[in-house]
C-alpha cells in the first residue's frame, strides 16, 4: 500500500488581498548578534531615527529649492543643489540601513517624518535666494547638532560601526555642504566692480 499524498496547488495568480500583520513595533529593537546591548541599540536606534527624519526633511528642501533657484546665479545653484540633494540621499540610506542592522525600525513616511523632525517647516511660495540659501543652512546645522550627539551617544555604548559611519560619512558631507552653500552669502562685488559698488 502507498503512503498518502499531499498535492500542494502552486498558482502564479497573485494573492492582492494581504493583511498587514506588525511583527515588530517601531520603538522596539530585536536582538542581533553583534556584541552590543540591546540598550545600546535602542539608544543608536532613537537617535539615528531622528538623524534620518532631519535628513529626510533637509532632502526635500534642497530638491524644492532646486526647483525654485532663480537670478544671475540660478545655474550654478540649480545645479549645486541637486549635487547636494543627492549626496545627501546617500546619507539617508546609509542611516536608514543602519537602524535596520542593530535591529530597530527605519521611519519613512512623510506623516511620520513630520511628527519627530527638528526642522523648520518652508513656506509653500518662493522665497528670494538668499533666504533659501539661508533655510539650508539652519536645517543643515540641526543635522549637524543631531549627527554630533549621535556620535557622543554611539561612543559611550561603544557603538564604533554607528560611531564611524556618521563621523566619516554623515558628519563630513553636512559640513561641505555648509561650506559652499555659506560662500554663496558673502556679500562680495560681481567681476568690474569696486567694493562700494561703483563701477571701475
């Protein structure tokens, strides 16, 4: 007599009518075996969210005046931007993927951004130039503040994969990108022109 038989009906129909199950709240972390605590994770991991709300919010910011650069300068910081923009959405992943390494929860949603974000909300209209350059600049340094109490935080817990990825990473890129938004402030004379504005 043969053993029963169990037929198992495979079908390449999708199944579209899934149901969200949580398998891990946003504020928890799961264990992983890389010779931290779970409190060390837990801290890195609140911490490196708020890294990746700011961020998240300065990205949109510099697409946005991206957008609306305009005058004399607007093709070199049309294009300035987006470099920033971009080099700045690498940092996001690098981050987002960290949170994810200790174990925690990566947020991504804009509603969830907005709620934990430290960044001044921008205007819907166009601003002139030198106050967008000016909103970069503020909300680049609140990343900065955030990047700099990550790192003390990640040194205390002895968290040097988080420590050095925000130092050698994160930190720098914010730090350039201040540096050549800030020159484009410097109230200096165009090219023909003497420093009381007077022609020469």
């Amino acid at each position: 007599m043969k053993p029963s038989q169990t037929t198992t009906t495979i079908t390449a129909t999708p199944k579209y009518d899934q149901r969200s199950v949580i398998i891990q709240r946003a504020d928890q972390v799961h264990s992983m075996p890389i010779g931290l605590s779970e409190q060390a994770c837990s801290e890195s991991c609140k911490q490196l969210n708020l890294i990746l709300a700011d961020s998240i919010m300065l990205y949109n910011m510099y697409k946005k005046h991206h957008w609306q650069m305009s005058g004399p300068t607007f093709y070199q910081l049309h294009l300035l931007m987006d470099k920033h923009a971009n080099e700045i959405l690498k940092t996001i992943d690098l981050v987002a993927e960290r949170i994810q390494t200790l174990g925690g929860v990566s947020i991504g949603m804009p509603h969830d951004i907005v709620e934990i974000t430290n960044i001044e909300r921008p205007p819907k209209d166009e601003e002139d130039v030198p106050a967008m350059l000016s909103r970069l600049i503020r909300a680049q340094s609140t990343v900065i503040d955030d990047v700099r109490k990550g790192i003390e935080i990640t040194e205390r817990n002895k968290d040097y994969g988080t420590n050095d990825m925000l130092m050698s990473e994160v930190l720098r890129t914010h730090e350039m990108h201040i540096w050549f938004v800030s020159e484009h402030l410097v109230d200096t004379p165009l090219i023909g022109e003497e420093s009381n504005g007077q022609r020469k």
